[in-house]
C-alpha cells in the first residue's frame, strides 16, 4: 500500500492508506534490467510451486446500516457459490511464498524482480487459460498481457523556496531561503522552477458552516498561496467531519481540500506553514534523506499526476516567521491578505532518466451479448518497496496477499462453466508504491473504456486480521445500536471491513449479500475515496464506483519483517472468498 513515499515526507500511516509516525528509509536500487531468463523459466517455475503446494501459516446512512452481523446468512448464487469453493489455500501459500522470496528482491519499480514478478503473473494467467485484454499486435502473444508504463526516475531530488522582497535598489531582496528536510518538506516533484508572487490566506478555508472564507476578496491567480495549518481556534471547528477535512494526522487528507480549493482558484503552489512539532518531524526526514541519499523516486512521463494539481510545500514556523512575522506566522486570528512586493520562487532540482515499467491486464469476456460490454475491473498492485542498505523488503502482505488472492480469483472465474454476465478485466498494477502510478496510467489510457466500466474492486494488504480491541473500539465510534450484542457475537477472525463509494448505495448492498454469503461479519467505510491509500484512488476521482478490500496493518507494514511466516493465509483466503463472491454478483446483476 503506497504511503505518500514518506522518504522525505513524515511517514503517516492510518486505515484509508495515509501515513503516520516514521517511516523506514528504503528505495530501489537496482536499475531497470530486462529478465535473460526466459518465459520458459518463468512457467517452469510456475509448475513446479503449483505442483508442490503447501499451506502457509472499512447519502448518509445510519450505523446499523453498515454493518452485516454475526449469524447473517444469505445463500450464493450457485455459480457463485461454486467458484468461492473453488480458491485453493495452498496455492495462495505458494504464490504468496513465490513472490516475496528473496530471488524477487522486493519487487521494486525499475528492479529486474518486479519484472520477472510481472512475468510470473503473465504465465499464470496463461497457464489458468484467462487470456490478454489487449490484441498482440506482435509475434509475442504473451506481450499483450502487458501494458507498458512510461515513467521518469529522479534520484538526488533537492527542493529550496527562495523569499524575495522589493527593495530599494532595482533587484528584489531575497528575505529567506528554506531547503528541503532543513525548514521545508516537498513531494516529489521532478526537476521545475516555479515563481509567483505571495498571498497570505489565513488558514486556506472556504466554508458554510462555520461560515468563513479566507479567499474573500483575494485575487490568488498565477499567485503562490501561503496558509496556515490545521483550524482555527474554536469548538466550532472541531466536528468530526471537519478535523478529518483539516487537522487529520495524515498529511493527505490534511492538505487535500486546501490545494484543492487553492489550484481551482488558480493558484500555483501552496506554502503550509506547520506548528511547532514540525521540527520533529524535519529531523526523521533529513536522517531519512541521509540515509537514502541515492534512492530514486518516480513519475509518469507524461506529466504529474492529477490531482493534486499544485505542490504542496510544507514549512517550519521559524520559515513562517520569515516570510509573515513572527507574530503572523503562529496567530491564530491572522487576517488573510496580499503580501505586495513578495515573490517566492521554488526550485527543484535532481537526475533524470526514462523507465519502462509494466501493468498485467488480462480478461474474461461476458456471457451476455449487451451486458458483455460492460466490465468489472479488478486490481492489486505487484511492486513493493525493493531494497536498502543491504536488506530486501519482501511485502508478503503488501501486496503478495492481494495478488495471490487476484489470481486464484481468475483462475476460479475460467475454471466455470457458467460465466458471469459482464466481461471480467484483471489488473496487476505497477508503481502502487510510487503513487499509483500504474494505476493512474491505466485511467488515462484505459484498455477497457472508463464509460463502460460498471466497478473498480481493489485488493491490497489483506493478510491480517482485525483484533478485538479494534473492533471494541469501531462500535463505540460509530455508535452501533446494540454495540454490545455485536461484540458478544463477532470474532475477530471472521470481521472484516470494506470500503466502497458513498455514491453507490447498490455496490454496497452487494457486499453485504456476499458477506453474508461467505459467513463473515461485515462493516462498510463509505467515503469518496478520493484520497485514498492505494489505487482505487484514480477510479474514484473519476467517479466510479469502487470497492476497497483490506484486512489490517500490522507491526510489519513496510518492513523487512513483512513475511510468509507472520501472514495470516487463512485470512487471505477468507478475504479472497469475499470478493469473488463480491465481483462475481456485481458482474452479473
């Protein structure tokens, strides 16, 4: 799951995704490198795993309304039912066991272990006799089973704001220079200049209720917008929905409608100005960019991805203080205004070079001859984090689970006689781990178009299960009715929480059906998704529907220890038997 590449960000990590606390430093560092072995070797591999298996030791609605108790049953349809049985424990082991083997080098982007992990899955998809979503096109069929991905890889990135005010002679004064991981935290960003003059507006809010407008008579286009962080002082600004909007730990969500309502009013950057903890979190980062000094980040070719739209540039209040006051910088009743004569200029420099990395997209075509143009996607990213300093990050969870999980699915799904009615479109995804790279590729040039596609299901992290304390803790919040009847009821085994689209009220009623279905206990997370942690991000912020499928984060996320040995396969199983069952109704409504 990717975690905004907390490399030179404070690594914050919560259940939609975002990232919390620090990270450890890692990166990529081989360089891309084509497999000399051949298919051959892949499926041979392949045969040998599959042979040999062996297992492996989440309108508004009201609470009740998102739940699915204990005890609910409810009968697959028997198609259904049938390719549920149909997932094989041991061969989710082996998979599982395949990819986050030391030999695949943790599967980072521009490695020649994600190449042959994308490989691999080709084959697998050969072998299950679920055939390419693309035409060949060559005299290699197996290559329509990829769909290449044009990036860019930056290594050595350096970002610096420079502050300049009119002085008295002809050249502006530079009032302060603030450099990445010393005053300034940047996302990764590859090589630009960007200037424009500054405004100061407030804490970058536009609300009804409370009512506030910080842009109220400000003109910010072409402008660099400079805001404080977090809300303003009050018991009115504390709601749930607006501390989530706002103030959330995760930098995603904290940020997300302020650049967002920045870049729709035109302007370029946005300068966040952080409180006093900050500095903690500079010091992770510089230690962080130290220690991984070489390490690469990524990005389409084609141009950033979008949204967001603008940079978001997180500063120290000492750097606040600079460009405001000291007084300014930290008041929590500062007015916002222009700032006449004051530019910034943002610099960020680093090393390019061109890199091809690729999705796995295959497919089952429909049964109905209207319903089959429409098709059901269903993704997991392959890549994980790669190398550092000596050891490999194998992402047995994140994301061997998913992709495991994945291909047992297709492989149920061609192995039943009765298809669904709506063709079926699998997904392998590149670069999750870079920012969704692959998956934002893939809706910008989708193999299957976006107009007749019905739902977006995404598996990633679903190893580990939720403990009973969490679950204590979700019915107190939300309030359930009944809350304690629920508790006496569930075991934490069979709990599961999905995420889905708050604008598709019938998706939902699916996964409840086939919940139900499957004998788990079941939340529903209904939100936007549209920034969420993994790559079901790029269809919502098209507006498709989406589900989100993910167990739990663990005390290995994004770490060496993120094993064969301390996954949960029985999860992975239940997990993968929930969104067959899910996928397949949706499939054939």
């Amino acid at each position: 799951m990717h975690n905004a590449r907390c490399k030179a960000q404070d690594a914050e990590c919560g259940r939609d995704g975002s990232v919390k606390g620090a990270c450890s430093p890692r990166c990529v560092v081989e360089p891309i490198s084509r497999m000399t072995r051949t298919r051959t070797w892949i499926v041979a591999a392949l045969c040998v795993l599959l042979s040999g298996l062996v297992v492996a030791q989440a309108p508004k609605t009201a609470p009740a309304q998102h739940f699915v108790w204990p005890g609910e049953t409810e009968a697959l349809p028997a198609a259904a039912a049938a390719a549920v049985d149909a997932i094989r424990t041991p061969a989710l082991a082996a998979h599982i066991a395949f990819l986050a083997s030391p030999s695949l080098e943790g599967r980072g982007l521009g490695g020649r272990g994600l190449e042959a992990s994308a490989e691999y899955v080709a084959a697998a998809l050969a072998v299950a006799g679920v055939q390419p979503l693309a035409a060949s096109g060559g005299s290699n069929p197996a290559a329509a089973y990829f769909q290449p991905v044009s990036m860019r890889e930056v290594r050595g990135m350096r970002g610096v704001v420079s502050i300049t005010a009119r002085g008295t002679g002809a050249r502006p004064v530079e009032r302060g220079r603030f450099v990445s991981a010393v005053d300034a935290l940047f996302p990764e960003l590859p090589p630009a200049v960007l200037t424009g003059g500054l405004v100061f507006a407030g804490y970058g809010i536009r609300e009804s209720s409370p009512a506030r407008d910080d842009y109220q008579g400000l003109d910010v286009r072409g402008k660099v917008v400079v805001v404080l962080a977090g809300l303003p002082a009050g018991d009115e600004w504390r709601t749930p929905e607006l501390v989530a909007r706002y103030a959330a730990e995760a930098v995603r969500p904290r940020f997300g409608a302020k650049s967002a309502l920045a870049a729709s009013l035109g302007a370029k950057a946005l300068l966040a100005i952080e409180g006093p903890g900050f500095t903690r979190i500079l010091a992770a980062a510089l230690a962080a960019a130290r220690a991984s000094a070489k390490a690469p980040f990524f990005v389409l070719a084609e141009g950033a991805q979008q949204p967001p739209v603008i940079p978001v540039i997180r500063l120290s209040a000492r750097a606040g203080g600079t460009i405001l006051g000291p007084s300014a910088a930290g008041a929590p009743r500062a007015k916002p205004r222009e700032l006449p004569g004051v530019a910034a200029t943002i610099r960020i420099s680093g090393l390019e070079r061109p890199l091809t990395a690729r999705n796995v997209i295959a497919a089952i075509p429909g049964s109905d001859p209207k319903l089959k143009e429409e098709a059901l996607v269903i993704g997991a990213h392959l890549d994980h984090l790669g190398q550092s300093g000596g050891r490999y990050y194998p992402g047995a969870d994140d994301n061997a689970s998913g992709v495991a999980s994945l291909l047992e699915i297709a492989r149920a799904f061609a192995a039943s006689p009765q298809k669904p009615k709506r063709t079926v479109v699998f997904a392998f995804w590149t670069g999750e781990e870079e920012g969704h790279l692959g998956s934002e590729h893939y809706v910008r040039h989708p193999l299957w178009p976006l107009e007749r596609t019905a739902v977006y299901l995404n598996l990633d992290m679903i190893g580990h299960p939720w403990t009973k304390a969490e679950i204590e803790k979700l019915v107190s919040e939300t309030k359930l009715p009944r809350g304690e009847e629920f508790l006496s009821r569930v075991k934490p085994e069979d709990f599961v929480e999905l995420g889905v689209a708050e604008w598709a009220p019938d998706v939902a009623e699916v996964l409840a059906r086939a919940a139900r279905g499957t004998n788990l206990a079941l939340r529903l997370d209904r939100t936007d998704g549209k920034s969420g942690g993994s790559d079901y991000r790029e269809f919502a912020r098209r507006e498709l529907p989406w589900v989100r499928f993910f167990g739990n984060y663990f005390n290995g996320y994004h770490e060496p220890t993120d094993t064969v040995e301390t996954l949960d396969v029985g999860q992975v199983r239940k997990m993968a038997r929930l969104a067959l069952a899910s996928a397949w109704m949706l499939a054939d409504r």
